[in-house]
C-alpha cells in the first residue's frame, strides 16, 4: 500500500486551493470570477492583491514541499524515492481537486514546491529560468512552460531515472493545462503579469 498510499497523501495536500482560500478569507469574493477564472497565484494577482497573491503563491507551493517530505517520513523505502509518487499527487491534487469539481489551477507553484522537496538544485534552475523568462517578456505562461522542461532535463543529467519519467508526466499535463495560453501566446494575445482583468 506503500505507492497507493503516498499518491493519497500528496493529492490531500494538493487539493487544498489557497488561492480561493485567501482571497475568500481577505473579502475579495470568489478568485473563479477574476481575470482567467483560475485559482493560482498569477491570478490572484489580477485583484491588485501582491500579498494575497504572495500567499496563495507560498501556499500552493509548499503544500507540494510537504508532500514529499511527509511521505519520505511515514512511508518505507521501496528501493526509489517515494516522495516523487507524493508529489505526482499533490500536482494532480492542485489541478483536479475532488472539492471544486476537479478544476483546479495549473499546477506552477505546486510543481516547483515538489522541486523544492525532491531536489533543490532542479528547484533553483527551475526558478532561474522562470524569472529570467518572466522578466523579459512579462508572460507567467510562457516562463513556466520554459521552466518546467528544464526539470525532466535535470534529472536525466542527475541520473534520477524514476523522478525523470514522473516529472516528465507532470511537465506533459502542465503542458497540456496551458494549452489555451499556448494559443493565445502564438496570438499575441496573451496576458501579462500583473495585468487586470
């Protein structure tokens, strides 16, 4: 029940949607009825809200930290590291949480807080790229689309095989979350950070 078990765990802690939580909890209503409806951090920060974007950006993420680091706590070794089938679940818990009829956010924040608890040096490449990419063009799309192939990169070259084809799953489906913004990104229509509406 090893596996089965660390994929429950992860999906718990992924599920919980900070973005409506803070935003509910601040009295800014319902985050589902700003901007692109969705229930992340870059649009939260569509309210005007730096902080409360902040927050949900810190929540999302760390609930994908605690994640690992609770399943490498309480369950045994399997000969590979069973925090990667913890943080598969809590991905998939941010993205189709059972709470909110399973449409979730995009799982960035999320992803990178697996990062963090798997290994901190593809965590940081992952950072640098997104910020790098970010800064110079303004599109949180395109940044955490540039920055998540890095990961599955990372790993091959860490030679981590396991965590390379489950980040490489995960990177597919945050792929596949951002395919409207792939289209409005080869549009020109896509929105920049910190752009209302």
């Amino acid at each position: 029940m090893t596996i089965p078990g660390a994929l429950v765990l992860g999906y718990l802690c992924g599920s919980v949607p900070f973005g409506i939580i803070v935003t509910r909890l601040a009295g800014v209503g319902d985050i589902r009825k700003v901007g692109s409806g969705n229930i992340g951090a870059t649009n939260v920060l569509r309210t005007g809200r730096k902080g409360l974007a902040a927050a949900t950006l810190l929540g999302d993420a760390l609930k994908g930290t605690l994640a690992v680091v609770l399943a490498r706590t309480f369950f045994p070794d399997i000969g590979w590291d069973i925090g990667i089938v913890a943080a598969l679940g809590a991905f998939l818990g941010h993205i189709y949480p059972v709470w909110l009829g399973f449409h979730g956010g995009k799982g960035v924040a999320t992803f990178i807080g697996c990062l963090i608890g798997l290994n901190i040096w593809v965590a940081l490449v992952f950072a640098v790229t997104w910020l790098a990419i970010a800064f110079i063009t303004r599109y949180s799309s395109l940044a955490a689309l540039v920055a998540s192939a890095t990961a599955p990169v990372m790993f091959l070259i860490l030679d981590h095989g396991v965590a390379t084809v489950f980040i490489l799953a995960m990177v597919l489906f945050l792929w596949w979350k951002h395919r409207d913004n792939i289209k409005r990104l080869r549009a020109g229509t896509e929105g920049k950070i910190g752009q209302k509406g």
